[in-house]
C-alpha cells in the first residue's frame, strides 16, 4: 500500500472526493516489519484477510464499497465479488493491472471476472505482460465487464519513452476511468 503507484492511486482518488482506505495482506505487513521479501500467501489466508478489512470499512460507515487492487489484489477483489455475501456488501470491482496470466504461463484467469456478481472494470496497460491488447480481446470475457486500456502502458502502466505517451498522462487517465465507474455505481 505504500508503493509509489498504490499512493499515487490513493491521493488522486482522493483528490477527486473518493474516500480511500488502503491495507496490505499479511504477508506484505511481515515484509515491512523485518525487511525479508516473503511470497504471497495462499487465497483463502488472502480472502479472509480482504474480508476482515470490509468488515472494518462497514464499521467505519462506508457507504458505497468498491473493492479495488492492484495485481493480485484486483484478483483478489473480482474473487470477493464471486461470492453472494461478500457480493451484497460491495458495488462493484476495479482491477488495476489485472494478472490474466500467471507468471510461469498457463490459461487466462477468466473465472473470477466472469464469475464476479457486481460490475467489474479493468484497467490495463496495452502492453501489460499479464495480458495486453494484443491477447485480452481474443479471450472470452463476459461483456458486461469494463477494459480500459492505456496508452503503450506495461503492468504498472509506464509507456516507453518513445511512444509519446507519459506515465503521468496514464496515471491520470486511470484515475478519470476510476472515477466515472464509481461515480456510475448505485449506492
């Protein structure tokens, strides 16, 4: 939660009037405690953790909860939206660089945005190694979700230099997408 792009995220969802919670899983919470640089836990230690902090906004009096993640944590989030309860409690799903495919190869991970019961958006960066233009269109997505896509951006969104294209002028672009799908949620 503390990188630079999930700070970024944060201040310019803020500064368009969002309220804006940030946590990391606990595996990320150990890394920072002692330095060492641990994989990600298991979904289920992840889900239950993602639950917990949901838990927390309600009690804070959140009204309208859109879960959105990063990576993983876009996973992560569309896997929260699958389910019924979990589902009644959120609007809706923005993945953030959306890891369609995992790291070693393999299938797309379709399911958890198919499968997701409130809208989902993704934000993706054309040349996202974990799935770009030239392969996600290709796949069978249920239409209802929402692509954003931007400009010559990789995972993280960052265009080379020769396309023209700034990181910040993607950054805001993703931030505007952000915004008009929350705004165009129901409470």
């Amino acid at each position: 939660m503390h990188s630079d792009f999930m700070a970024a995220m944060a201040a310019g969802l803020a500064a368009k009037g969002l309220r804006v919670l940030r946590f990391n899983f606990p595996y990320m919470q150990a890394n920072a405690l002692d330095g060492k640089r641990r994989p990600p836990d298991r979904a289920p230690k992840l889900l239950a953790h993602f639950a917990q902090v949901l838990t927390a906004a309600k009690r804070l009096g959140a009204g309208k909860i859109v879960l959105m993640g990063k990576s993983m944590g876009g996973r992560m989030a569309a896997i929260m939206g699958t389910d019924a309860v979990m589902a009644a409690e959120i609007a809706g799903v923005v993945c953030l660089g959306y890891p369609f495919v995992p790291l070693k190869g393999g299938e797309p991970r379709l399911a958890p945005l198919n499968d997701c019961r409130v809208p989902v958006m993704l934000v993706q960066g054309e040349r996202d190694k974990f799935g770009g233009v030239s392969q996600v269109p290709h796949w069978p997505l249920a239409a209802a979700i929402r692509i954003e896509w931007l400009g010559d951006g990789d995972h993280s969104f960052v265009p080379r230099k020769s396309s023209g294209i700034t990181e910040a002028a993607n950054l805001a672009a993703a931030l505007d997408f952000c915004s008009d799908f929350i705004g165009g949620l129901d409470a």
